[in-house]
C-alpha cells in the first residue's frame, strides 16, 4: 500500500507543473486488481510430507485476490481427518487457510513475503485439550526465486499444530519448476520442519512429480517421502502418517 500512496503523491506533484508533465510520456495506468481460483481432487492431502487425511481422497479449493503494487490476499480450504484420527474424540473436517503478503519480481529474482493462518473449526474435547494446543497456527513466511528455483522460511508466530511448546519453530524448503515442453512440467521439493522442544517431532520431507497441463486442467502425480518418526506421527488408527506416498491430482484454475 506504502508503494500505492508514493505513486498517487507524484502524480499529484505532476498535475500542479503542467510545464513540465506536458512534454513527458503518460505514465503507464496500474494493474488492476485480479481474482483467481482454484479447485483440486487429490488422492490424499500431504502437508510438508504428512498425510492430512489418512490414505483418504480430499477436496480443495480457494482464491487469490492481486492488488496493485504486488500485494495479494487469499484464501484455501481442505477436507482433513488428522485431528479426529488422532482418538482423543475431537473433530474437524476442514482446514481453512488465510493468507495475505507482498510479493514483486526483478528480472529472473524474485521476491515473497507474507502471513499465514491456518484454521480449524470444530469441536476439541477435554483429551485433546490435555495433550495439545489449539491446532490453529500463524507462520510468517519469506522466500526468494531465482528462474525456476525459490528458497523459502516459515516461522511459526504460535504453538505448531498443536504441540505444546512449539512456538517459533521453523520450516525450511526449497522448490524447483521446471519446464519440460509439449505441457509437461517436473516438480522438485525438499524441506525441513524443526520443533522447538519437540525433537521427535522434526524431520525432513522430500517430493519429485510431473504435471500435465491439458488446457483445461492440469494433472499431476507425485512421490513422497519423509525422514519422519513412526512412534510420533502413527495416528490412533496406526498408519504411518509420514510414510512413503504417490499422490495423483487434478487442479481446475479460473
């Protein structure tokens, strides 16, 4: 917004010495607002290499509103089983993420920084509560690209997801796009989630995947896997929440 006011306080400049804006070219009108959104199936919701919804199918979807000078705003949604499946009797069925930050390009670099907050409506029961926070997380993130690669850092601003002492945990990750031609496209990722005072708790997560754009969709399968403890990340139900996968997903973007 700052870079928005500077813009309108030159032009107000300009308009009171027409002597000199008269022989200078029109200055270029701003890029208008844009809204987008999204919509994905995937086989299962994997966040940082953990399954969110237990070897189950999730629906996802949300939308990006750009605003002029590089700042953006938006919203993302996703079915999730992990909080019931962890047996204390607490339920929520959906994961809703807020999200606004700034980010601008110069030349092949590029720029990102901005605030996350994930949120999980429903009902947390008195064990959940003897064992873990309230799930819902604010992170605050930064990142840079250059090409096809970006490096990025998310700090979390409260407890992590729950865990108890959590807070200021940090994750790592690098992420690479790369262009095959014809439509095709390979995907590269590698992270590391720390866990303050929760060292059973970290681990690093690694995915490679190809994507298909088919004009009106883009299809994509991948392969995951994590460094992840079983004795911490099994669900009540004792699958492996951070075992090896292969995800399958199709994203509709209008």
């Amino acid at each position: 917004m700052r870079l928005s006011l500077i813009a309108a306080t030159l032009l107000s400049v300009l308009s009171i010495a027409p002597a000199f804006a008269e022989d200078a070219p029109a200055a270029p009108a701003p890029e208008p607002a844009a809204l987008t959104g999204n919509m994905t199936l995937t086989s299962e919701y994997l966040y940082r290499g953990i399954a969110q919804s237990n070897n189950r199918p999730a629906i996802q979807g949300g939308f990006d509103y750009a605003l002029p000078a590089g700042f953006y705003i938006g919203n993302w949604n996703s079915s999730i089983t992990w909080i019931g499946d962890t047996g204390t009797g607490a339920s929520a069925g959906i994961e809703m993420d807020l999200y606004g930050g700034y980010r601008q390009s110069f030349g092949d670099f590029s720029i990102d920084v901005g605030t996350l907050y994930y949120y999980y409506p429903g009902n947390y029961t008195a064990a959940w509560k003897d064992s873990f926070d309230n799930p819902s997380t604010l992170e605050v993130y930064s990142s840079v690209g250059y090409k096809w690669i970006s490096l990025k850092y998310s700090r979390a601003m409260q407890n992590l997801f729950g865990n108890n002492g959590s807070k200021g945990s940090g994750y790592y990750e690098a992420n690479g796009t790369f262009d095959l031609g014809g439509g095709f496209g390979l995907t590269a990722h590698a992270g590391h989630q720390q866990v303050k005072k929760n060292y059973n708790a970290a681990y690093s997560d690694y995915k490679i995947g190809v994507t298909k754009d088919l004009g009106y969709a883009v299809v994509g399968l991948a392969y995951s896997t994590t460094t992840a403890h079983k004795e911490f990340y099994n669900n009540s139900v004792n699958k492996n929440l951070g075992g090896d996968r292969v995800v399958l997903n199709v994203t509709k973007t209008f």
